[in-house]
C-alpha cells in the first residue's frame, strides 16, 4: 500500500529563525509558525483560533532562512510532519510533532 506524508501551511514566523550547527556538522534552522482558522459559535459570532507549528530546516535550505526570513514574515512552507519523543527534566516523556521543510517561499516579495 503506498502512504504520502505531505504538508503545507501557509502563515507568519512568531520569531527569527535560529541557525544553528549539529553535532555531525551539518546546518539547522527552527522556528515556530503561526496559522489561523475561523469557526462560528452557536450564537454566531466568529471565532478566531491560532495553531503554533514547529518548523525545522536542514542543510543549504536552513542557510538561507536567517537572511530571507524574519519575525512576521509571511511564508509558504512544504514539508513532511515528524513526531519525536524526548525525556524532559523530570524525567517524563514528553512528545512533539515538527515539519520537516523541504521548500519554503517569503510570500512578502
């Protein structure tokens, strides 16, 4: 049976991208992405509801981010969605979902 893990937001960066090195050398962007979605309530007044979304980028695409990308920058973002589990300091599990981006586009230019 063949699967596909695709995603695409579009929305705006709550902060600079940070670059950072990993431990095998290669480069890495994070940042965190804003998108919104609207609802009605029973009584009809519209809802406003905001989703953060944890974006990492890898290699020569995580080069580019610092330079092209800033805090309320408007962006296109394509990618897969990665679930990773870490210990946190008390030594429960904690579990967190991130894209994985494989193309991004400024949609301010």
């Amino acid at each position: 049976m063949k699967t596909q893990n695709n995603i695409q937001l579009i929305g705006y960066l709550g902060a600079d991208p940070v670059l950072r090195t990993a431990v095998n050398g290669a480069k890495l962007a994070r940042f965190r992405m804003a998108t919104d979605y609207y609802r009605r309530s029973k009584s009809g007044t519209v809802l406003k509801k905001t989703t953060w979304h944890n974006i990492i980028v890898w290699n020569k695409l995580a080069e580019l981010c610092p330079g092209n990308f800033i805090k309320g920058s408007h962006i296109l973002v394509q990618g897969q969605i990665r679930h990773r589990t870490y210990q946190d300091d008390s030594g429960h599990t904690q579990h967190f979902a991130e894209v994985r981006a494989s193309q991004l586009l400024n949609l301010d230019r």
